[in-house]
C-alpha cells in the first residue's frame, strides 16, 4: 500500500466520523427536545403563574342548585303569598279577623320578610334574599291596596302617600342590593299606583308627570347598576301604563300621553348618544320607542304631519351629529320604520306599494354600505310589503296606477342587480333576487300583452309570442353578461312555450297563425342555439389564451 493510498483512506475514514458525530448530534437535540415538550404538557411542573392559556374545561349546569336555589324561592314565595291570602280569607269567614288586622298583619308579614331577607342576604343566600326582599315590596303594596280600595281604612292621599314611601324602598333596596328583581317588582308597583288609587276622574297631567317620574328614576338606576331586565320592564311599563289609562278614559286629553312618551323617545335617544351602559338594549329601546311614540302620534292626533316630522329629525340627527357607524343605522332603521308608518296612513293600497318598494330598496342599498343586518331585514320587509301591494292589483288598463306601480317594481329590481355590489357578492341571495326577477319581468310583460286584444284566439298567440320573445331576451342577457341563471330561465321557457303552443295553442288557431307560431319560435331556438356555441367557443379562446 503507498503513500497516497493510506492518506486516501485516512482521509475518508475522517469524513465517516464526521458524518457519524453530525448523526449523534441530530439524536441528541431530538431527545432533549422531547423531554422539554414532557415537562411543558406535564400537568405536575406547570406553573400556577404561567402565561400559556388553556381551554377552560366545559361548564356542565348544576341542575340540583339551579332548581334549589334559584326557582323554588321564586315558585313558593308567590305560594306563600297565596296561603297568606287564604288564611285571611278563612279567618274573615270565621269571625276571627277584622278588617284592622288583615291590614296590621299585611303590613307585619312585609316587615318580617324584609328582616329575614336581610339576613339572608348576611349569610350570602342571594337568591333567596333577593326573593323574599321583593315578596315584602309587593306585600306592602298589596296592604295599602286593600286597605285604602276594599277596606275605605285610609283616604286617597294618606294611601299616595303610602305608596311613594313603598316606591322609594324599593328604589333602595333595588340600589343596595343590585337586585333586578326587586327592581322590577318595586317599579311595576310604582307604574300602577294611580291605578291603585280610588278616583272619580283621573288627572291626565298629573299621572303623565307621575309616570314619567317613575320611568327617569327607575331607568337611571337600571342603567348605573347596568340591569339589563329593569331597563327594559322601565321602558315599555311607561307603555303600558298609557294604554291602561287610554282604555280607561279616552278623550281628547289623551294627547298628553303621545307627547310625554316623545319625552321619553328624546330621553333614550340623548342616553344612546353620549353614554356606552348597556349599547345593545338601548339601541334596541330606540328602535322600538319610535314605532311606540309613531302608534301613540296616530292614535292621538288627526294628521299623520308629526311622523313626516320625525322623519326628518332623524335624518337630521344622521346627518350633522357625529357617531359610530352601528349608532348611524339605528337612526336609519328609525328614519325608515317611521316613514313606513306615514305612508301606511297617508296613501291608499293602489299607490302605497310604489312608495313602499322605493323605501325598500333604499333602506336595503344603504344596510350594505353601512353593513348593518338589522337595516338590511327592515329594508327586505319594506320591499316586500310593497311588492305584496302591488301583486294583489293586476295590470287592468295600459295608463294606470297599476301600470306605473309594476314598472316602478321592476327598475327596483333591475338596479338592485345592476349596481348593488355588496349584493353580487351574496350568492346565495342574489341568486334569489335574480330568480324572483326573472318570473316577475315574466308576469309584467304578460299582462302587458293580454292588453293588446279582447278576443280570447289571439289573446293565446300574443302571450306565446311574448314569451318567446322574453325567453330570447333572457338568454341573450345572459349571454352579454355571462350569468348562466338568466340563459337556462330562457331556454327553460322556450320549451315550455313550445309545450304550451303544441297543447293548447294549435287546437284553436288557424293553420297561418300556427305556422308563424312555429316560424317564430323554431327561429328564436336556431338563433339562442347559435349564441351558445359562440359561447363554447369563446370560453374556449380565452382557456388558450390562460395557458399561453
């Protein structure tokens, strides 16, 4: 062996070596890799202060604590309040109470829960607390009731003056102990008060001030201690309340209640504006308080002027004041269920459908601008609502109401699909828009056509004829603007055209109508048939085009 062979085989045992010391390397960063992955997962040497977040563990409901906790306090308080009501009765029947005693042991049983709903609540039994402490509200305002209404114990002002006081512990409590039930029950009891009352006439003025009072109070504090349930009970109690009232005593005074809850509306709205508690139960009670406010403006006054009035402030409101973009299509759905409500009670059905569609159709290309779903759903209803109006009135004569409201139908339509981008890009929906659009331009251009003639023969012709043609536009609208929904509702109805004029039309027209019949219609296939293979070969041009 030379010299230069042992170097040689030196040199490449060096460089097996050096492949073998890389390998044992790779190995070893393996395994130390691994073991670090162990002591990370390992739940024993997990860190309790360690950043990493884990999935929390799914909640299950106790079902035992949920019904023993929280509803059987809520169901045998009411039937504890029932046994009250029937001991008295059983011991007025027999002679044992008097009228005084009911009413010092309603009033006895009221304070008593109040004690024992306080230590309830020491022992940190809330629930239970929160029951009993809104059962001893309602027991007091039962008492005062009954003694002022069935008993005639108290007069009118000592028992006002009884339920103000009633009303401002429950205020407290409701406050102290953060409790919506409480709250709930304390302002219900507040709302009926004057109800609670005996009176020959009520004081329109008075109980609108009084109500209103009720629901400022009551709604501040819901919105401070965020009480998602008492700002909503507050809110539309005030409603109620009217309603009692107006159904009770009706009369040109009524007004009074319109304008107050217009009070409220501007209350909210301000509140919506400027403040962050509880946004989506706001913005909800703004939406709904201006349909409330637009029924009581209806009902109360002669002239639907006050809601056009509305109308506008809101898109005043829309258009100077600065707001999130959320805030901006609250007051756009306002704007639009407001004007719905003018333009049910100012127009007739004939021409109601025409403004309700253009409505429709705004509300819905400005709910994709501003993204809005709620928008987009009152925008839809809108529509379809004036659509509904127009489709019950068929096209009778050419220069007609009638007429005007299916074309006005149909350029909604038509924009809808040619310029709302935000719509292309729903599929599935525009798939839908395009589809009622193109039985609907069907049903239009068929009425159109039955005015042309009275006689029944030719009447059959003119209807295949028009579809016919509206098949043909179909396709060749499909075919300039590439939308295979318009081309396959052609050709659909050419076949059934063909179908209709073999069945129907041939038996009864002559044999030169049946021929241009047939003319037209085997002429129209040849030339839709035509457009698809410039189609075909103009998809392929562009394929070649691609790979090149």
């Amino acid at each position: 062996m030379t010299e230069d062979e042992r170097i040689k085989k030196l040199e490449a045992r060096v460089t097996t070596l050096e492949n073998e010391i890389v390998a044992l390397k790779r190995e070893k960063k393996v395994m130390i890799l691994k073991d670090e992955k162990k002591l990370i997962h390992s739940p024993k040497l997990t860190r309790p202060d360690s950043q990493e977040t884990s999935t929390p563990p799914k909640s299950t409901i106790d079902w035992e604590k949920k019904i023993g906790q929280v509803w059987l306090p809520r169901v045998f308080i009411f039937v504890l309040l029932l046994g009250v009501i029937w001991g008295f009765k059983a011991g007025t029947e027999l002679g044992l109470i008097n009228d005084f005693v009911r009413i010092a042991a309603g009033y006895a049983a009221g304070f008593l829960l109040l004690f024992v709903g306080r230590k309830q609540w020491q022992k940190q039994n809330l629930v239970l607390s929160q029951v009993l402490l809104g059962g001893a509200v309602a027991i007091f305002f039962l008492t005062t009731f009954a003694a002022h209404i069935l008993y005639h114990l108290i007069s009118t002002p000592i028992a006002f003056s009884l339920h103000i006081i009633i009303v401002t512990l429950g205020f407290l409590l409701t406050r102290k102990f953060q409790s919506q039930t409480i709250g709930i029950v304390s302002s219900v009891g507040a709302f009926l008060v004057p109800f609670l009352l005996q009176s020959d006439s009520g004081n329109i003025l008075f109980f609108s001030i009084y109500e209103l009072l009720v629901f400022i109070v009551f709604m501040m504090l819901a919105l401070s201690s965020k009480l998602k349930s008492l700002y909503l009970v507050v809110t539309y109690g005030l409603h109620l309340s009217f309603l009692i009232f107006a159904l009770i005593q009706w009369n040109e005074d009524i007004r009074t209640l319109a304008l107050v809850t217009l009070v409220q509306h501007l209350m909210i709205i301000l509140y919506f504006l400027y403040r962050q508690t509880l946004k989506e139960q706001v913005a909800f009670t703004v939406l709904t308080s201006s349909v409330l406010m637009s029924f009581w403006i209806l009902a109360t006054f002669t002239s639907s002027f006050w809601l056009l009035v509305v109308t506008v402030s809101y898109i005043l409101i829309v258009a100077f004041i600065k707001m999130e973009l959320d805030k901006r299509s609250v007051f756009l759905s306002n704007t639009a269920l407001v004007l719905l409500l003018f333009l049910i009670d100012h127009f007739e059905q004939s021409a109601l459908g025409i403004f309700l569609v253009i409505e429709g159709s705004l509300v819905v290309y400005l709910s994709f601008l501003f993204h809005s779903k709620l928008q987009r759903w009152i925008g839809f209803s809108i529509f379809a609502l004036g659509a509904f109006s127009i489709l019950v009135f068929p096209i009778e004569q050419f220069p007609s109401i009638e007429t005007l409201a299916w074309t006005i139908l149909m350029v909604c339509f038509l924009l809808q699909i040619k310029f709302n981008q935000t719509l292309r890009h729903k599929k599935d929906l525009f798939t839908v828009v395009k589809t009622v659009m193109a039985f609907l331009g069907l049903l239009y251009f068929s009425q159109l056509s039955l005015l042309i003639t009275n006689d029944a023969k030719v009447e059959s012709m003119v209807l295949s004829t028009t579809w016919i043609l509206y098949a043909a536009a179909n396709v060749i609208y499909g075919h300039i603007n590439r939308d295979k929904l318009f081309r396959l509702f052609g050709i659909f109805l050419i076949f059934f055209t063909l179908l209709k004029v073999v069945f129907i039309d041939l038996p009864t027209v002559s044999i030169l109508i049946r021929a241009i019949l047939f003319l037209l219609l085997g002429g129209i296939g040849l030339a839709v048939s035509r457009l698809f293979y410039k189609k075909e070969t103009h998809d392929r041009m562009e394929e070649g085009q691609k790979k090149n």
